[in-house]
C-alpha cells in the first residue's frame, strides 16, 4: 500500500513539474534610447544612434 502511494505522488509532482512551460513569442525588447544607451555604456549618445551608423564605419 506504501508503495503505491509513493508511485502516485512521485507521478503527480511528475506531472506537476512537466506542466510548467515557459512559452517564448519572439517578442524582441525596445531598443534602448541613444541617450539612455549613453549613461548605460559611456561614450556619446552619437555613437548609440541609428542614423550614425555611416560615420562609424568610414562609409558615406
């Protein structure tokens, strides 16, 4: 009798364990403001902004 109520708890906290699932949508973050970028990393905020991206590399 002790055993079979050993085997029904260990499936139930088996089933209680297998059922918490952690669902991912792909949701990306917002991207971090260039300004709050700044005060995170160091730097200029210019070098954080999308629209520098050209001056960084050289290219024009």
């Amino acid at each position: 009798m002790k055993s079979i109520i050993k085997m029904t708890g260990v499936l139930i906290v088996t089933l209680m364990l297998t059922s918490c699932v952690v669902h991912d949508y792909g949701h990306r973050p917002k991207p971090l403001p260039p300004g709050q970028a700044k005060k995170i990393y160091g730097g200029s905020a210019k070098d954080y902004a999308p629209g520098q991206v050209k001056k960084r590399h050289g290219r024009y």
